[in-house]
C-alpha cells in the first residue's frame, strides 16, 4: 500500500463512527421503502444493529495505536470522541427503543422518525469527532436540522407545532451567533483549525477580536446545552415536542453540544483559560440557580425536567470551570451519567400517558406508586438519581465534579453547587411523595404491554446503579478519554 493511499484510508477511519449512523439511516430509510404492512418494528432493529457496530467499532478504535486524525486532521476519531460516541449511540438506541409503542399509538410514520433520530445521531457524531470550528458548525446543523423536524411530529397538536417553530427560529438565531464566532476566531488567528487557533493564540495572545470570538461562541453552545440566559426556548420546546423526541433533545443534544464545547475550549483556549473561566463560572451559577427555582413552581412534570435539564447543564458547567483533567474528565462522567437517569425518567413519562392523555402532569402521577409498583420504584430511582442521593450515578457524577472545583481553587462554586443540590432535592420528592402518599384516579396501562419500553427502563435502572455503585471503572474511561485530547 502506497503512503498517500495508505493516508487516505487513516483519514477515512477517523469518520467511520459518523459514518456508520449515517449508512445506517440510509439502510432504514431504503428498509422502510421495500417494506410493506403496518408493522414497523423490524426498522428498529435495522438501526439498533446500525448503533451496535458504531459502539463496537469505537470500543475497537479505542485500543487503537494509530493517528487519530483524518481528512487533513479537521476529524479526530481519539478516544474524547470515541467515548462521546458510545454516550450518543446509546441514548440514541433507547431513544428508538422508547418510540416503538408511542409511534404506534400516535400513528406517525416510524420510517421517517427513525431515519431523523439516525441522521440528527450522526451529526452528534461528527460534533464529537471535530476538531475543526467550521466541521463543528456544519455537524451542529445536521444534527439540529432533524430534531427540528422531529419536535413538530404531531402535526395535529398545536404544542408541537409551536415547539418545532419554536426551536427551528431560535436554533438558527443562535447558529448565527456562532458562525460570527468562528468568523472572529478566523480573522484573529487565520485559522479554524483547533490546533491552529491554540498555537497562534499561544504565541500572539488573546487580542480583542479573539475575546469576541470567545463570546459569540460561548452564545452559539450555550443556546445549544441550554445556558441560562439562553435557556428560554428549553420549557415549551420540551413540553411541545413528542415525550421520547424530548428524552432524546435533553441527553444526546446536550452531550453532543457539550462534547464540541469542552473539545473547543480545553484545546483551543487553553491560553485564554483566565478569562473564559470567569465567563462560564458566572453561566454555571445562573443556570444551576435559575433551573432549579424554576423547577419547584411547575406542575408539568415534563416541564419540571426541562428546567432540571438547564440545571444539571450548570452542573455539567463547573467541571468546565475547573480547567483541570479532573474537571474536564467529570464532565464527560456527568453527562454519561446524566443519559441513564433522564432517559429513565422520561421513559416512566412516556408509560403513564396515552393517545390525547399525556398524563405528564404532577397529578397524574398520583398514587402511581402503589398502583404500578414497577413504574413507582424506577421513578423513585430515577428521582433520587437526579437529585444526587447515593449510591446512584447522579451522587457519583455530582461527587466528582464539586471535587474537582474544590481542588482548583472554586469553594464557592461547589458550595452553590451543593446548595442547588439541596434546593432540587424539593421538586423531586415532590415527585414521589405524589405516587406513594396522594391518592388518585389514573390507571396507568400495565408495563408489560409495552415491553420495548419496559426494556428501556430495566436498563436505565441497571445503568444508574452501575455507575453509582462501580463508579471506578468508567471514571477511569473518562480520565482516559480527556487525556487524549492532549
């Protein structure tokens, strides 16, 4: 094998993660075509396999000794992005695993809804595989494009009609934003490189218009990860949009956002640090204190996640601020963490509704408990998870990133983190004091009818405990894959 072609096929190999999702879209779309009959079921096996090989195959990368780079090293397949793509491929799996039932009571059209997860999945992907600002925006677009579609797919529901408009007008206000970022970044460096963008600002310092770049782009990702005071679309987006299309805005959206937001900074600001971490530590105080005040007036349970989701996204923030390998690798253990115990709670959501009864409000959750003991514990679980009692992920995931801000120097930031902590401790057991200890009317249709969604649930359950029992082992994963950014 000649060099250059021997280049060109390391250069392929960097995008095969993406790539994988993305031919897997293809093959349900093509599936979906030649098939016929109202059972759909089989094309959530084709995507389920899809994910299966583009997790295997970055398990495998993993091991790998070669240069990570690829297409003139605008892609980085290093283990960062490959431990991003296990996270987004399982929370784009679940996400297909919850949608089987709720697409067949709702009658929507499962080809087109599972080839948009699959296509939104791949650019999550490439966000987290970019180490280029101009392959960021365009993944961010790809990905941003088919949620839009999916947030607006029960067209005859005026809630996800504005919820679709909604997040398509202020996705594109804020894709803008960045986009005069990256502008900025090009004028003051030449480059949009990453690695460019870190040597030049190295060597000339961080001049007025990089400064600039910084805060437009800190606008562009903060819209994206729901930032306070970006976070206004966050509540009816997530109230309007299909409940299984909001599990998956509120885990893969976010983790693929935060992985471009962490790769971004850590690699390319490092000689900025100084005055991006004074921006950000004031974002995570707002978002995590704004979130969390909000939470405890709403009655919607689906809009009390939402706003939990702006304040778990401040949490995710002080890991950030920490500007530490201890910080940055919390965050990637949060977000991994965060995907299980959410997933499961909107899963839990989505077993007490019905057609036209969505049954997401806080009554209706009303002596649920006693009524379906099994949907009453998982969202026990789910609860205290989020809440961050131990032994759950949510306490592992919140022990390590207060830990790595006490340890570089922000007692503060981890005393209002610890504060916030205690203030959503109100909302969600606000949660289970209403299934055990208020009697109601709804009876919720029996799990078992509904096993795809039952399995989604047995497995975040499983995966809660794992990560809060055994947290060692895929701590050690994330301290692995931060350190390979370099």
């Amino acid at each position: 094998m000649t060099a250059e072609l021997s280049s060109f096929v390391s250069g392929w190999q960097a995008g095969w993660p993406a790539f994988l999702v993305g031919l897997t879209a293809f093959a349900v779309m093509f599936a979906d075509l030649v098939s016929d009959g109202k059972d759909r079921d089989g094309l959530v096996i084709v995507g389920l396999i899809g994910l299966g090989i583009t997790a295997a195959f970055s398990v495998s990368a993993w091991f790998g000794t070669g240069d990570p780079g690829g297409f003139q090293n605008t892609l980085r397949a290093d283990r960062f992005g490959l431990f991003f793509t296990v996270v987004i491929c399982a929370a784009a799996a679940l996400t297909l695993l919850m949608s089987v039932e709720y697409l067949r009571e709702h009658d929507l059209p499962a080809g087109d809804y599972h080839a948009l997860v699959l296509l939104s999945t791949c650019g999550m992907v490439f966000m987290a595989l970019a180490n280029d600002l101009i392959v960021v925006f365009i993944s961010l677009e790809v990905m941003s494009v088919g949620v839009y579609v999916l947030s607006g797919m029960l067209r005859g529901d005026k809630r996800s009609i504005e919820a679709a408009m909604k997040y398509f007008l202020l996705g594109a206000f804020a894709s803008g934003f960045l986009l005069y970022g990256i502008a900025f970044f090009y004028g003051a460096t030449g480059t949009t490189q990453l690695d460019g963008i870190a040597q030049v600002l190295a060597r000339d310092g961080v001049g007025p218009m990089a400064l600039l770049g910084i805060v437009l782009v800190t606008v562009g990702f903060g819209f994206k990860v729901a930032l306070v005071p970006f976070q206004g679309w966050t509540p009816d987006v997530y109230e309007g949009a299909p409940t299984p299309v909001t599990a998956f805005m509120a885990v893969g959206v976010k983790a693929a956002a935060f992985a471009a937001l962490v790769r971004v900074f850590a690699t390319s600001l490092e000689a900025a640090a100084v005055d991006w971490t004074g921006i950000l530590q004031v974002l995570a105080v707002l978002t995590m204190s704004v979130g969390n005040v909000a939470a405890i007036a709403q009655r919607s349970v689906k809009r009390m996640l939402a706003y939990s989701s702006i304040a778990h996204a401040g949490y995710a923030l002080v890991g950030l601020v920490a500007n530490s390998a201890e910080g940055g690798s919390a965050v990637l253990y949060y977000l991994a963490a965060y995907t299980a115990m959410n997933v499961g709670a909107f899963a839990v959501l989505i077993a007490l509704g019905r057609r036209g009864e969505p049954n997401d409000d806080l009554d209706a959750m009303a002596g649920v408990g006693l009524r379906q003991p099994i949907l009453g514990l998982s969202m026990t679980v789910f609860m205290l998870a989020l809440a961050g009692f131990p032994p759950t992920a949510g306490f592992a995931g919140k022990f390590y990133l207060f830990s790595a801000a006490i340890d570089a120097g922000h007692v503060t930031l981890a005393i209002i983190g610890v504060l916030n902590s205690l203030v959503s401790v109100y909302y969600y057991l606000g949660v289970i004091v209403q299934m055990y200890m208020v009697e109601g009317t709804l009876v919720p249709v029996s799990p078992r009818s509904r096993p795809w969604l039952l399995w989604v649930i047995f497995a975040s359950v499983v995966a809660t405990f794992w990560l809060g029992v055994l947290p060692s082992g895929p701590m050690d994963a994330a301290r692995a894959a931060f350190a390979s950014l370099g």
